[in-house]
C-alpha cells in the first residue's frame, strides 16, 4: 500500500499547472530531496519560458512575479548537473526581474503586467509575491534585491492591528483591491520568510539571518492568534464566516516543523504541538487519489476545493516533519 507521502506526490505531479504552480510543486520536490524529480520539473520550466526570460509560462501568460517559484529548482539543477541548459535559463530570468520587470514607483516588482479588476492600475502587490520572488534573488546572491522587494512588500501589506498582512494593495491608486487578511497569502509570506532564513544563513548573513527570524516569528503568532481549534485557518482570518482553509495551516506548520529542523524557532510552548495537530487533521483529508481536501480551491481560490500548492505544501510539510523526527530520535539517544 502506497503511504500518504506517495500518494499525495503523484497526484501533485498529475495536477495541469501555471508558473506558480509549476514552482511550488518542484520547490516541494526540491526540499524532499527527490532530486530525478525536481530535475525533471526544473527542464521543463526551461522549455516552457517566454522570451524575456519567465519560466514556465506557456501561452500568452501575464504574470510577472510567478514564474519566479521555479528559479531555485531551475538553479540547484544547474548545481547538480553543471549543465549549462539551466544556468543560462536562470541568468536569463535574474535580467527579466532586474531589467525590464513592471516595477512600480518606489520599485517594487508588479505580481502582473495588467489588472483584472477595472479602476486599479496595474502596478499591484500580492502578498503572493513574497514567495515567488525573493527567494529567488537570494538564490541567486542578490540579497539586497531579495530583501528590498520581501521588505517592500511586507511593508504595504501589513495590518499594523493585526501584525498579519492584506492580500493585494495597489500602489498606482493607493488603494487596497482586496483588503482582506487572506490566510493562504500569509502562508505564503511565512514559507518565503523561511527560505530566506535558511538561504542567509548558508550565505553567512546572520544580521539579515535575525531580521526574519524575528519577522517570521512575529507573523507565526499573529496568525496563530486566529486559528480554528481544528488546527485550521478561516480563509479570511477574521471572518467567522469563512470556511476552514487547510493550505494555510501546512503552510505554517511547515515554517514550524523547518524551524526546528534548522534551530531558529523555539519550539517550547507549543509549536511542535501545533504543527503536529496540523498534520495529523490534513492527513484525513488525502483521498484515496491522493488528492487532499478541506483547502482552499484552484481555479478562483475563494471557496473549497483543491490546489497544487495544497498538495505542495503537505509534501514540504511532510519533508520537514521527518527530519525533526530524526532530529529527536537522535537528541533522545544521547
């Protein structure tokens, strides 16, 4: 019988993907060490790039931010294979977003070259934009770039009342086009936080290393704040209303179960705790295709259904759960 980890993989890898999706998914395969399959996934972005450099993007395609999620996997396969193929491809891609991105006037990078929403400019700020992007250029070296665009746009988004953020503001009129506390969004930020915690500290960055520490930190208790007893999110935080998101909550528990892993969360008083009542409710919700349940749904992502950043999310979640589980066995042992 396959295991749940299996399971969940090949649904993910069956699932017809955008940029982000593509990202995500090979991002996922990346931090589980199934490296024939990021490989793989990382080819194919390459293959399917537009001509200013974006990856993954087949079709006439107007994201700007989130062809950005299959950067590090397109970078680790150049690492292993030295093959020019990927290095070439994400060089290509570190020009688009230094170069000729849409940027908007205090030059942060557009999530889109044009608005769906009629009377907002296209110069708009997605709280998904902090995990497509900025871990990308840290991969890439470019840490200052990393940290103006992650800071920028955590600075326009967040509510101070709340300390989480708002999921799209648009700088060209000033004005929020979904002034809602989205938690999948907050997830977002959280996973992106993580990855530049770990990428700074291999770069010997510690004093940038301590800056999202502490920013991560902070936004992993705002959102626990508002968390269902289930273990899950209202999509909409603070909306009683809102169904129950399971996305959002492996999100966090995977900023959770990687923190420990990696020694920059302290996980006395709860966390572990937490992440593990997480993982155990999405557990049930993996159907016998593998396809997980209870999360917020692709195409439109404002009802329930299913996504590929869900069953990314419980692989990168499930990936991080076994090496804290090593990480005790080991401590147990001494």
């Amino acid at each position: 019988m396959k295991s749940n980890y299996e399971r969940v993989k090949n649904a993910m890898l069956a699932v017809q993907r955008y940029p982000w999706e593509q990202g995500v998914c090979a991002q996922a395969m990346f931090e589980s060490g199934e490296q024939d399959v990021y490989i793989a996934m990382a080819h194919d972005a390459v293959l399917r790039r537009a001509s200013d450099g974006r990856l993954a993007v087949t079709g006439e395609n107007i994201a700007v931010t989130d062809p950005a999620a299959n950067g590090e996997a397109v970078w680790r396969a150049y690492e292993h294979t030295n093959d020019d193929f990927y290095k070439k491809a994400a060089f290509e891609l570190l020009d688009y977003y230094k170069n000729k991105a849409p940027r908007t006037t205090s030059g942060l990078i557009c999530h889109n070259d044009r608005t769906f929403t009629e009377g907002f400019s296209a110069m708009q700020i997605w709280a998904d934009s902090c995990y497509m992007l900025p871990p990308f250029f840290a991969v890439m070296g470019e840490f200052d770039d990393a940290q103006r665009q992650l800071d920028g746009y955590l600075d326009r988004l967040t509510d101070q009342s709340t300390g989480l953020l708002f999921h799209i503001y648009d700088e060209g009129t000033k004005r929020f086009l979904r002034k809602k506390l989205w938690a999948t969004g907050n997830g977002w930020a959280l996973l992106a936080i993580a990855r530049l915690i770990t990428l700074s500290n291999n770069a010997n960055l510690e004093a940038v290393r301590q800056k999202y520490i502490k920013k991560g930190t902070t936004l992993l208790d705002s959102m626990l704040r508002m968390q269902c007893d289930s273990g899950m999110f209202r999509d909409i935080l603070d909306d009683g209303d809102a169904f129950e998101d399971g996305t959002a909550a492996m999100m966090t528990a995977t900023f959770i179960y990687r923190g420990g892993v990696e020694n920059w969360l302290d996980i006395n008083g709860g966390y572990m705790e937490n992440a593990d009542k997480v993982y155990e409710h999405m557990s049930e919700k993996i159907d016998k295709y593998g396809i997980i349940r209870g999360v917020c749904g692709c195409p439109h992502f404002n009802s329930p259904g299913t996504s590929a950043e869900a069953q990314a999310s419980y692989i990168m979640m499930h990936a991080w759960r076994e090496r804290a589980a090593k990480l005790s066995k080991i401590s147990a042992n001494r």
